[in-house]
C-alpha cells in the first residue's frame, strides 16, 4: 500500500528526507515504499498523526564516510 507525504512540518514528516521515500516507475512519481496497514494508511490520510512512526532519516553520505 503506498501512501503520500504527511502534511505536518515535523522532521519525522519531512518525507523527502525519508530512507522509505523512493521513486516508483508504475505512477511516476515519488511514494512511500513502507508498507502500511489500514489503520496507519487511515491515520497518515486523515492527518490524526503529524509523526510516521517508521520514518528513517536518510544520509547519503553515510556509506562513504564509512569508507574513509
């Protein structure tokens, strides 16, 4: 189930900076590829949460500062 980006302005609502958010070819667009069930898809929809629980910052970065 795919879900769209959280209205509320709080970091674990920044999608964008999401290790879940991903570009899916089937809609083109950018989805959330963490998979929900009804009541999480229901809650994120209706706005009753301003928090993903399963958001996970994504660093870029991290890998190579790994390597040096």
């Amino acid at each position: 189930m795919e879900t769209k980006k959280p209205t509320a302005k709080t970091p674990e609502a920044d999608c964008e900076h999401c290790l879940y958010y991903d570009y899916d070819e089937d809609v083109e667009d950018m989805v959330c590829i963490m998979n929900l069930d009804e009541d999480e898809y229901a809650s994120m929809l209706q706005g009753k949460k301003n928090r993903c629980p399963y958001f996970r910052f994504y660093d870029e970065y991290k890998s190579v500062q790994k390597q040096i």
